[in-house]
C-alpha cells in the first residue's frame, strides 16, 4: 500500500504541474495584512470557503480531484491558497503562520464583503477550520473539518510537526509526514520512493516556507472547553484507514454539534479524490443550508 500512496502522491503532482484555472474561474489576489493571497472563485449561491491541505494548493487539493466543479453547481464557491503554498505568498518567518492563517478567511470573507459563510477544510485546512469555528463562529455558518482532529495531550503531534520541519530545511522534503500518513500495519514507503516523491513536490513548493508552515501549525490548538461549547453546525470527514483518524476520533468524543463521516477503504491521500467525500460534503451544506436573509448579507 506504501507504493500506491506514493504512486498516488506522484499523479496528482504530476497532473498539478500542468494544470492550470479554467476559464470559468475567477483568479485573483487580496493582501492579507501584507502577505499577498491568491484565490480563485465559481459558481453562484451561498458561499463554500476551501482550504487545503499542507504543500498543496487550492487547484491540487480542490481543483483536480473535481471538489470545485461538483459545488460550484449550486454554490459560490472560494478557495483560497493558504501563504506559503500555492501562488500565494511564501513568508520565511513562523510568526507569520500560525493563527495568521485562519485570519486570511477572515480577512479574505472581508475583502469579498461576505459576512458568513460555510468552511471546507481538509488536512491542515482541517485544523485552520476548526480554529476559526472556534475563534470566530459568528462568520461560520457550517464547518466540514476533513482529515483533521485533535489531541488531549498533542506533544507527539508537536514532535512530528518539528520533525517535517527539521526535514525541509535540511533538502530532505516531508518524508516524515509521508512515512507517518502510511496506514498501520502497511509497509513504509522506500528510501527511493521517498526521494522521487520529495523532488516532485519541492519543483512546487518553497521548502523554507512550509518548513515555517508546519512549525507555525501549534499556533492553531484548540482546547477542550472550546470543542465542548461550539455551536457550529460541523461534520467530520476521514478515511477508515487514515492514521489522522485517531485524532478525529478523540475529537468527535468531546466536540458539541459534531458528525462523524468515515470514508471506507480511503486513507488519508485517496480520501479526497474518493466521490463519497463530495457527496459528503454536498449532504453536509444541504443540511445547514442558510438564511436567504443572511446569504444576501455583507459586512
């Protein structure tokens, strides 16, 4: 399975390096308290925020696997490129991750003059979703938090986020988040498939500023009371086999107003090209759909 998930890994960024918005998307920029942020929209009706997930894009998490296309049908739909990632920009510094990244939803919702709308994150998406369900709920109308949990004690977390971090900036790319998305009880993926996949992804990426963005991440913990006292609508969305499903789990025992969706057979890399998570997240918006009243709304 080790050699599917690289293989896996491999095609979709093989298919992102050629690919480009289509013509039906609106590609533009904002700046985010002087970090430049790229976005792209589709689509008319109550609006559906994106964020992806971690060395990904707004194209290469929602884009290709059709995510965009499928809730543009019925929605207006926004996905942003997280700084550091993308066509975004790529700040060096730490300080500027962390919470500053829930903030560009923030400040982007502003710059659209949206005052509410529903949040899809997946991965690290995930976690920037659940801080801003908990940070700021009155500009959340409904949260899908896709591969994303959380932990009692997240000191293991932390030492993995330091160990990809460490990783990038020595040359040597996320073989360590690689090796611990590998489902239990399947093979690791090899030294030399580790390579390969590790020079595919550094062509796209600034190792530098993921290296911050993975560090910046413990600036996005929530607590326990927080998860107990939310009142935002909210589904979580992780593949059976995910190794991220621990955490999601734990996090569906203490969050209020949480439904838990598992994807069977997916792991964390094949979830989001599996068909079940857009029908998931299309179930998920027609059941919190919004207030005319408050769709029609800006700030």
């Amino acid at each position: 399975m080790s050699r599917l998930f690289v293989t896996s890994l491999l095609a979709i960024i093989t298919l992102f390096s050629s690919a480009s918005v289509s013509a039906q998307e609106k590609s533009q920029y904002f700046d985010s308290d002087g970090v430049k942020i790229h976005f792209v929209e589709k689509g008319e009706g109550e609006p559906v925020v994106l964020i992806h997930g971690f060395a990904a894009s707004a194209q290469m998490n929602w884009g290709l696997p059709g995510v965009i296309n499928a809730l543009a049908s019925d929605h207006h739909v926004i996905a942003l490129d997280n700084r550091g990632h993308g066509k975004s920009g790529k700040p060096h510094d730490v300080e500027k991750y962390g919470a500053n990244m829930p903030e560009d939803v923030i400040r982007l919702l502003d710059h659209l003059k949206i005052k509410k709308a529903h949040i899809v994150g997946y991965s690290m998406g995930g976690f920037i979703t659940t801080k801003l369900i908990t940070t700021y709920p009155e500009r959340v109308a409904s949260a899908v938090i896709g591969a994303a949990g959380w932990n009692e004690h997240p000191e293991p977390r932390f030492a993995l986020l330091d160990a990809i971090g460490d990783s990038l900036e020595a040359g040597t790319g996320i073989a360590p988040l690689m090796i611990a998305l590998t489902p239990e009880g399947q093979p690791k993926p090899t030294k030399a498939m580790l390579k390969a996949s590790n020079q595919m992804i550094m062509t796209m990426n600034d190792p530098l500023a993921l290296s911050a963005a993975i560090r910046g991440m413990r600036g996005m913990a929530v607590t326990r009371q927080q998860l107990e006292e939310n009142r935002v609508p909210a589904t979580a969305l992780v593949g059976a086999i995910d190794p991220l499903r621990e955490g999601v789990d734990e996090m569906a025992g203490v969050m209020s107003n949480l439904e838990l969706v598992l994807i069977d057979g997916a792991d964390h890399m094949t979830a989001i090209r599996n068909p079940k998570l857009v029908q998931a997240i299309r179930s998920h918006l027609r059941k919190h759909a919004m207030d005319p009243v408050t769709v029609g709304a800006t700030n």
